[in-house]
C-alpha cells in the first residue's frame, strides 16, 4: 500500500456530496435491501472516477496493482457502505481499487485498517518486504500497534495471495532503476521503492 496524497474532490462532487448522502440514507431507512448507485455517473462521477484514479496513475490504491488492464477501474468505499451509509459519497472514503482487493474485502471494516491517504502514512513505517518470496510483512521494526495494523490490512486485502506475491517478483524482476525508468511505469511501487 503506496502513501498517496488526495487531491481535492470535483467541484461538481463538492456541490452535490451532501444531498447524495442524504438521500441514500433516507433510501436505506426506507427500504435495507436498496441498491446503491454512483449519482450522475455520465458526468459528475466520471469526472470523480478519472480524479481518484490519476491520484494513483490509475494503480490501486491498496494494492498498487494496474487498473484498466487485468482488473477493472473500481471504486472502494473504504469504510463499507453497508456500515457507514452516510459516508458513501464522500470524497475522503472513496479510493481507486482492483477487482481482486474489493471482493477481499467486501463489507469488512476495522478502524484499524491502514488509509494510505493518512497524513502521516508511510509504507516503511509499516511495513518490510520479503524478496525471497515477494510477500509484504508486518515491520520487525515498528512498534507493536503499528505492527497489528499492518497484520489487519494485509488481511482484510489479503495482499499476500499467492499471484500477487509473484506479480511483484515480476515486476522487481522488469524494473531496471539504473537505467532512467520511471517508476510510475511499474505496478506494486511501494515494494518496488524497498529496493532502491
Ligand atoms: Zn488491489
């Protein structure tokens, strides 16, 4: 999980955010099985999307994998809607997202999970890499709670799965940082950045 800095919301979803929420919580009160739906998604939502996806060069926000080629261009609702129906359209809990971390997820929340818009977020502090078996490890480093939120992320994204871990041995594999690659061009930059 990459820190990322968030840029502010549309102007369009600025304008519009709070009637959004009021409106899918009345829904919800009226009817728990109502389906939600993303609000002016030709327009006000595309431009939303495009914004959230560009804060991560449309990478995922959790697991830094690429958006747009295997996985489809989601958005994550960080604190699940289903819990936090006042929360679902505003812009500070939405994040670019894969297919694979949102079906890991799903519904599930700990307000220990990590946000990698948090201030003071940096994958370091949290976290240390294996490139022996290309999984993400809580740090042997960092202090106990520190090292429990990492536990609890990794979980609730399950960003140790098997293909991913060989993914971003792939990618180690591909980058050549001595070479003038940016490393924008890469996928899973946070453990590709361990090993500069
Ligand atoms: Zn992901």
């Amino acid at each position: 999980m990459r820190k990322l800095t968030r840029m502010a919301a549309p102007e369009c979803w600025q304008k519009k955010e709070y009637q959004w929420n009021a409106d899918y919580v009345a829904k919800v009160q009226e009817s728990p099985s109502y389906k939600f739906v993303w609000r002016d998604s030709k327009t006000c939502f595309s431009c939303a999307k495009e914004q959230l996806m560009s804060m991560t060069q449309h990478n995922c926000a959790f697991c830094d994998g690429a958006l747009g080629v295997e996985s489809r261009k989601t958005i994550e609702h960080f604190r699940p809607k289903e819990s936090f129906p006042q929360l679902a359209y505003v812009w500070d809990n939405l994040f670019s997202c894969c297919d694979v971390c949102q079906s890991e997820k799903l519904a599930q929340f700990d307000e220990s999970l990590l946000k990698p818009d948090e201030p003071t977020y940096q994958f370091y502090h949290y976290f240390q890499v294996s490139f022996r078996t290309g999984e993400i490890q809580p740090s042997s480093i960092a202090s106990q709670s520190h090292q429990q939120r990492a536990e609890i992320t990794i979980n609730l994204y399950q960003l140790n799965k098997l293909e991913r871990c060989k993914a971003r041995l792939k990618e180690l594999h591909a980058f050549r940082p001595h070479e003038g690659d940016m490393l924008d061009d890469f996928n899973y930059r946070f453990f590709l950045e361990a090993a500069l």
